[in-house]
C-alpha cells in the first residue's frame, strides 16, 4: 500500500517531549502509543528535530555528532524488555511525568545506567542481539570509531572539548566499547521505532541541521573539512547579519566549512551524512537552507556579527552530487527568513518544497492567498510561539485598525479565542499545500509557557516542555481527524477496515 500520497499532514512532536516516567521523553512504549496516536487522529507524517547527542545547551540542533544518536533517547523499559536491565528497575527509579526537562537531572540519572548496560551487554546481551551489534560496528565504521574515540576522550578529559584535551590518547579501552554498545542500542531501539512507523503508514520527516558544534566528533575528527587554523581553532564562525530584530546580528559559535575541499572529494562526507539520516527517517528537512546558496562569514576576533560578509555556498555543486546518489531524494528546504532570488532558484532547480508558517503570513490570511501546491505549510516551528500564545501576543484594537489585531483574526474566522487554534489550523488543512505540519501544543491548545524554543536564548526552559500522559484526549483526537476528513488529507480514501488492518 502507497503511503506517499498527496495532500498529506502530520504533527511536530520532538521525542524529548513524549511523556514517560523517566524524565525525558524516550523512543519506548509513549513513542509507540504516539504513533498509534498519530494513526487514530487519521494523520501520515511525524516531523522531528535532530536526534544527535547534544551539548551542554541540550539543543538538538547543537550535537556532539551529526551521526550519532542521542543516548538519552534510550528506552529503559526497552532495556529491562530486551534483558539488558533487571526488572526490578523499573519500580525502583520511576518518577512522575514532569512537565518540563531538568536537563542535568536526567544526565545524572540515566548516564551510569547506560554505562552500566554497556559493561554488562557481553554477557546479557541475547546471541541474536551480540550479532546484531557485530554488524552495526562494521557497517557503521565510517562515523562510529571516530565517535568512539571521542567519547572515550571527553570522558577521559572530564567532558572538557577537544581542544582543551590534556589526554590526546585513550587510556581505558572499555571507554570505546561503551560508546559503541550505547550507540548500538539507540539504534536498535529506533531502527524498531521506525519499523512501526512504517506498518503503521507514518512518515518520518527528521532534520538536518547545516553546520555541526565545534565541540563535536565531527570537526574534532575532520579538521580538514572546516575553516581551522594549524592548532584546530577557528578562523571564523557562522551567523546572521544584524537586522531589524537582531541590532548586533546573531554569533552562532560553529566552524565554517572549507567548501573547496569538500568538493575536491566529491561531497564525500556529505554523502555519508545524508545516507546515514535517510537510514533512520523518511523525509529530511534541510534547516537554514540559504546557507547552502550563501552563509555569513564572521572573523572568530569579533564580538558581533556586524563586521560579517556573505560567502557563496556550494549551491548546486552539492545537490548535483547527492541527488545522483539517491533514488529518492526526498528532501524539504526550510527557507524562511530573507529570502532572495538565488535560494529560490536552488530550491525550484530541484523541485524541493519551501516552507509556509502561518504565523508570518497574516496578510496572506486575511486576503486569503493560497499556497503553492509544492510547500508545506505549518501553524508554526520549534522556534515559534503556540497558536494561542502567539494569538494572545497580537495588540487589542478595532477591527479597522490598520496593525493586524486580534479583533481582526476572530472577525475573520468568526469565532472566539477558544475556538480560534482550531480555525487556524483548518485554514492550513484547506490550502492547496500538499504537506501540513501542526506542532503538538497547538492541538493541546497550549499557552506560551509551553513554547518549545525562543531564539538568541540560553534559557533552561528551551527544549525543556513536554506533553502530559492523558494531553491528547478522545475528543482531542476526533477534532483532528474530522479535519483531515473534510479536507480529504492523508490517503483518507483508504476504507475504515483498511485502516483496522493496520492496527493489528
């Protein structure tokens, strides 16, 4: 059965934020719940953020690797499941759902766990499992010692980067066995996870982030990829030039790369980045897509990105080589933000659909412009906020003011503000877009507390949210179907009983 129908939705939920009682969400039974969820609510598509291991700013889209992925995703009823951990865990160390991340509670928590599976995996570990591992490590050799390393190194150099390292060799070899056996878990457990997703008609659309952390195993690994000085420090970093929101511009801390070398060996990593996420998800959303067509250039010495210049990227050079690599290269440009001609051009060279949210699109809403057949359009991102908090941002005023109101949204949906999330998001059902993207929280009728992410921000409340056991409700679930019913999205011309085969 062809799942890969036009006129598709799905929803935005990151795993950190599914419920469980581990606290953090985990790709165990919630994320499966979620996706029977997904099925229930008559939708195709789950979109997720980077699934990398991060650094200490816990965002996805700061990781310590572009391939490997994050450890405290780790399931740990999947573990006592799969004899890797006693049962008696799991009534030992389960806590109630809490509704925000603590971060470094989580880490202390679930870190000698991990460590203590790996030491124990040998003798555990079924024969089936020891021999699954055996092959993830040689299949995976490309990113995997490389990963090893550097996790055996930080942890030898009390997680301090790379380029601080007092150790430049590894001292304890169990360290490196470790690294692989958690990594090899983590994917076991999502190679499952995405099994399901596939019996069950749900799309993965994942995420790549353009640039890699400087304090990752990437650069660490592969000094000659990015703009470095002979002892391993930048020359420059990326960022934005200053703008109406952003008077100094924004310094993003990661290390530019030598695109003249990447093209020297065919886009080789690029390559082996790109096969490696379409293993794990179906679709990838190529975050900051105008980095490809041009990036912003910020000397390493300067304090703002005011004295920034922009730089060529390497354009179709790159897409030519990827896309003659894969069959399906199933990818969406994220290109929001000042958008010139040149991305344009690159995105609709390869047929790539842009991205619509509908919180910067007020006036198209009220003039009710359509939006092209090839796009996605979403209520909002990681990066924005709610429905409903951004709805409660909006100024009071008459209806006839000539700033946009939030007289002037209810007028033009002809409802309340408790009715009015529902009425954007059938707005966004009713496009002409092929893809409709809608967060979590904005079918939970969230506030602004529960944002998932403000730019330009360190703020312990980023990445932190997550939804509660009984959030999505019955009635909740109905809503979203009737949607996709009346707007005839996701193969809803599959039969009822087709749809309770794949239930079972």
């Amino acid at each position: 059965m062809d799942f890969n129908l036009n006129r598709k939705s799905g929803i935005l939920l990151h795993p950190t934020a599914l419920p469980g009682p581990y606290g953090i969400g985990e790709i165990g039974p919630h994320a499966y719940r979620f996706i029977d969820d997904l099925v229930d609510m008559g939708q195709s598509l789950w979109q997720i953020l980077p699934i990398g291991p991060t650094d200490i700013y816990n965002s996805p889209y700061s990781s310590i690797s572009t391939f490997a992925g994050n450890h405290l995703l780790i399931s740990l009823d999947l573990l006592i499941e799969d004899g890797l951990l006693d049962s008696s865990f799991s009534n030992k160390y389960k806590r109630i759902n809490s509704d925000k991340i603590l971060f470094n509670d989580v880490i202390d928590f679930k870190m000698p766990i991990l460590k203590e599976v790996s030491r124990n995996f040998s003798i555990k570990a079924s024969v089936e499992m020891k021999i699954s591992f055996k092959k993830f490590c040689i299949d995976n050799l490309f990113w995997l010692d490389d990963y090893s390393q550097y996790w055996a190194l930080k942890e030898e150099n009390k997680q301090k980067s790379w380029i601080d390292w007092n150790l430049k060799a590894v001292q304890n070899t169990e360290n490196l066995y470790q690294a692989k056996v958690i990594q090899f878990i983590f994917h076991d457990q999502w190679n499952r996870l995405h099994q399901y997703c596939k019996d069950r008609g749900i799309q993965i659309i994942g995420d790549m982030p353009i640039y890699v952390g400087y304090d990752s195993s990437d650069v660490y690994a592969n000094h000659h990829l990015f703009k470095l000085d002979s002892l391993g420090k930048m020359i420059y970093q990326g960022g934005c030039p200053p703008c109406k929101y952003q008077e100094e511009g924004q310094l993003w801390g990661n290390p530019l790369y030598d695109w003249i070398i990447h093209e020297e060996t065919d886009f080789e990593w690029w390559k082996e980045r790109f096969q490696k996420l379409f293993e794990m998800v179906d679709t990838i959303r190529l975050d900051h897509f105008i980095g490809y067509v041009k990036y912003y250039r910020i000397p390493i010495s300067n304090k703002t990105a005011r004295n920034g210049e922009w730089i060529e990227g390497p354009g179709d050079k790159l897409f030519d080589a990827l896309k003659a690599m894969f069959i399906n290269f199933n990818v969406i440009a994220e290109d929001l933000g000042d958008v010139t001609d040149d991305v344009i051009n690159l995105r609709d060279k390869y047929n790539f659909p842009g991205m619509s949210v509908l919180q910067f699109e007020i006036e198209n809403m009220l003039e009710e412009v359509d939006f092209p057949k090839n796009s996605i359009v979403c209520t909002g991102t990681h990066d924005n906020d709610t429905l409903l908090g951004w709805f409660d941002s909006l100024s009071d005023g008459a209806i006839n003011e000539k700033v946009f109101t939030k007289a002037k949204l209810l007028e033009l949906f002809k409802c309340t503000r408790e009715e009015i999330h529902w009425k954007i998001i059938n707005y966004a059902f009713k496009t002409s877009s092929d893809t409709v993207i809608i967060p979590i929280q904005d079918i939970l009728e969230e506030s602004s507390s529960s944002r998932f992410n403000i730019p330009g921000t360190l703020s312990t409340n980023n990445w932190s949210w997550r939804m509660q056991e009984d959030d999505l409700t019955e009635s909740i679930k109905t809503k979203l179907l009737e949607l996709v019913k009346n707007n005839k999205r996701n193969d809803y011309i599959i039969s009822n009983s087709q749809k309770e085969g794949l239930k079972q």
